[in-house]
C-alpha cells in the first residue's frame, strides 16, 4: 500500500463549494459588491485567486485606501448579499451525508475548516444539522490566516490529535489544496466549480470527483 493509499485517520472538510455546492452565489455576491463600487469584476478569475481566503485578505487590496472599519462593512455588505441569495437554496453536496455516515461508524474525526465569517458559516451548519457532526470547526474568525496558509488545518488536526499525514483534506479551489499541500496533508478536489484539469500538478492531491458519491471509493477512504 502506497503512502497516498493508507486510509484516512481524519477528514477535513472546507464548506464553501465543498460541504454545499454554493460558490456561484459567492460569485454573485462579490459581483454586485465590486460593481457597485464601480470597479471591474472577472468571475472566473476571481474564484480562482480569491478562494478560501477571508474576506478582509480578498477587500483590503481592492479597497486599498479602506481602514479596518470600511473593510469589515464592505465585507458585512457582501456576506448580507450571499445570504439573501443562497439561504433558500442550502443543501449538502451529494454523497457528503453518506462519507460522514461511514467516518462516524469507523470513529474517523472529523473537522471543517473554512474561511466562512460567522454568519455564513452558523446559516449552512444550522440549516443542514452538521454543527455536532464536527469534532472541530477551524475559521479566520478565530484568528488563523485564510488559505493557502496551511494554518487552519494544521489546527484542525491538533485540536483532533492526529498528524497532518494522516488527515485528508475536501477542497474545491486550488488554494485549498496548496494549504492541504503546505500543512502536509492529502487532499481530494471537489470538482463543484472547476475541472480536474485545474488542479494539475499537486503532488499532495490523491483524486477528484464532482461529488463525495465519485470519490468515495478511493482506497485512502476504506476505513470502514
């Protein structure tokens, strides 16, 4: 059995994208944000750079002239926006219910570490009932940097006690995957925005899939 094979001795879940496939109203969210402010907005481009970082790391360079009051307004603003639009809508990934089903029988930890602010992140946990079904929840709010710093989920896995080569990271950007990649973690890509293309070239990633249903029979995810 290779080292990328040995099953998981924890799971680390990002939420954004991953947990609820939602990243589309983000998108809308930061359009309306930026455009109202009349500055230029590339949906695309924007995901890709700006995904899994906090809000105050993505606003304080386009608002450069902003102090720390007028970030955290433009940031309230936009999450308000999200909220709106996605709040009808919350739904767990497919497959996600049925993984975290078979990590709970075998006693494999798990965590979820985001960059969600607080309010999104108690809308989604709130309305899916997942909040006890987390050994830990790991956030910028708690005053770790966002990724593609590893430092959420290296808490994750020391407030879980176990070491990173043991946890599996769920990502669905790039920047996720190269803070799994940073703290010493595998990691698997949720492909709910982009495509397996995007996500070449990272020694650390041991599959991909466009939901938990197409990845859930890797042999790292054989613990019970």
């Amino acid at each position: 059995m290779t080292p990328k094979d040995e099953p998981a001795r924890a799971l680390i879940f990002d939420m954004d994208g991953t947990v609820v496939d939602n990243m589309r109203y983000h998108e809308a969210a930061w359009g309306r944000l930026l455009t109202e402010h009349g500055l230029p907005f590339d949906a695309d481009a924007f995901f890709r750079k700006t995904a899994g970082m906090a809000s105050a790391e993505i606003i304080a360079p386009l608002f450069p002239d902003a102090d720390k009051a007028r970030i955290d307004a433009l940031g309230h603003d936009k999450e308000i926006y999200y909220r709106e639009a996605y709040g009808p809508h919350v739904a767990p990934v497919h497959g996600l219910l049925e993984l975290m089903a078979r990590a709970d029988k075998a006693g494999v930890p798990m965590a979820l570490a985001t960059a969600a602010p607080p309010g999104n992140l108690d809308m989604v946990m709130d309305k899916l009932g997942l909040r006890e079904r987390f050994a830990t929840i790991v956030a910028p709010s708690q005053g770790f940097r966002g990724k593609p710093n590893p430092d959420l989920f290296l808490e994750a896995a020391r407030r879980m006690n176990v070491e990173p080569a043991g946890c599996i990271v769920f990502e669905d950007a790039p920047n996720g995957i190269e803070s799994a990649r940073r703290a010493g973690m595998r990691a698997v890509a949720l492909l709910t925005m982009l495509t397996a293309a995007d996500f070449a070239g990272f020694d650390n990633l041991i599959g991909e899939g466009h939901d938990f249903a197409a990845v859930d029979g890797l042999p790292a995810l054989r613990f019970g």
